[in-house]
C-alpha cells in the first residue's frame, strides 16, 4: 500500500493537510493549523508520506543542543517538549509526532518515517533522536480516542512504582506495552526516564510520556 506513498518535507503550504492528519490520528490530541504553523517558524523539521494531495502520516521534529540523559533541563510537559526553537549544534532531534492515519496503520510507512528521520540526523550530524513515548495500556483506550488498546493492570504498577521510586523497571516491565515494545523492537532504543503529568489530556497514559532515546550514529 506504502509504495506509492512520497516523502517529502511539509512547509507552510501543508499546514492545513497536516491538521487533518492530526485529527485523524491523535483525536482531540492533535494539534491545529495555528500549533503547527508555529512549530514551523521554529525552525521544526516536519516528514509527511502523501499519497497525492493526502497525508497519510508525518513525523515532526526539532533539531536541539540539548543532551536527553539530562534530566534536570529535559522539557517537563509536551507543550514545552513540542515547541522548543531549533539550536546548534544538533545533538538530539526531539520527536514529538508520529502520526498515521488508521488505514495505513499496519503498513511500513511507519518504518519509513523513522529511517527518513535518522537519516536526517546523522546528515545534520545529530548523536540522539528522542521520543515521547505514548503508554496508552496504563489506563486503556478512551472512547475519543482512536486507540485500540487495552489497560494492563501489571504494566500499571510498573509505571506507578517508577514513578514513586525513580528506578527504571526492567526493559520487558516495560515493553508489556504494545507501543513501548514497537519502538524497542524497531530502534532498540534505550529508555532514559518517566515524564509524569507531560501530557495530563492524555488520559489514555494517564498523563504519562516514556522518554527514550536511540544513537543515530551506530
């Protein structure tokens, strides 16, 4: 299905197609046409796979100085991790969307989307990309969102006891969710740290983000 998909980088042309995409992938999570435009002045890499004038998914972006294994200046809520200024030298792209609409779900595009992305890094000459990874098993699926995931009562306490006590569970505590498990199994990224309250509208996580990190240059 993804064949006749083209990446491409989005510019200010696009923004209304990528509000679509955002409503079609996160619900009322997504960001609109004033949100992205912003990220764009930003300086915020955007990649889309179209299938003629559609988007059919994106990953966004921002090129930062920033070190991810530093937690005491790590952004603490989506809203500051998703609109940071571009700065150099690029040590870490922070990625803060990958989004695809539900009927290319299943499809490579999503693999696509992050080789396109960590060659954008090690051309800029970046060490980490990062994520905010999603954790919708803490608390399941939510009728206004188009998760299909159901709450996991032994991945909760995993994340509740992280949280209380600072210590990193085991990866395979970890991976019990089924999009921790894709990223890990996809990029074998090393899992830095718990963001609670990153994203408090995201009941699905239960405000939770697992940030986690992978090195470009391997």
């Amino acid at each position: 299905m993804t064949k006749n998909i083209r990446l491409h980088l989005v510019s200010e042309d696009a923004v209304p197609l990528m509000a679509e995409l955002e409503t079609a992938a996160w619900g009322p999570l997504g960001a609109g046409p004033d949100i992205i435009r912003n990220r764009l002045s930003l300086g915020h890499t955007m990649i889309a796979g179209s299938v003629g004038s559609l988007i059919a998914g994106a990953i966004c972006f921002v090129e930062t100085s920033q070190d991810p294994h530093d937690t005491t200046n790590f952004p603490k809520t989506f809203a500051a991790y998703s609109s940071m200024a571009k700065s150099q030298p690029p040590l870490s792209l922070y990625v803060y969307n990958l989004g695809v609409r539900p009927e290319f779900r299943g499809t490579d595009l999503v693999r696509r989307l992050l080789s396109e992305m960590i060659a954008h890094g090690r051309r800029a000459g970046a060490r980490w990309a990062v994520g905010d990874g999603r954790c919708p098993s803490y608390a399941g699926a939510q009728d206004d969102t188009p998760d299909k995931v159901v709450m996991d009562q032994g991945f909760r306490e995993t994340i509740d006891e992280w949280h209380r006590t600072g210590v990193i569970p085991p990866v395979n505590s970890i991976t019990r969710d089924p999009l921790l498990r894709f990223y890990h199994r996809t990029l074998n990224c090393e899992f830095l740290h718990l963001a609670p309250d990153f994203l408090p509208e995201d009941a699905s996580s239960g405000g939770y983000r697992v940030i986690f990190a992978v090195d470009v240059t391997r």
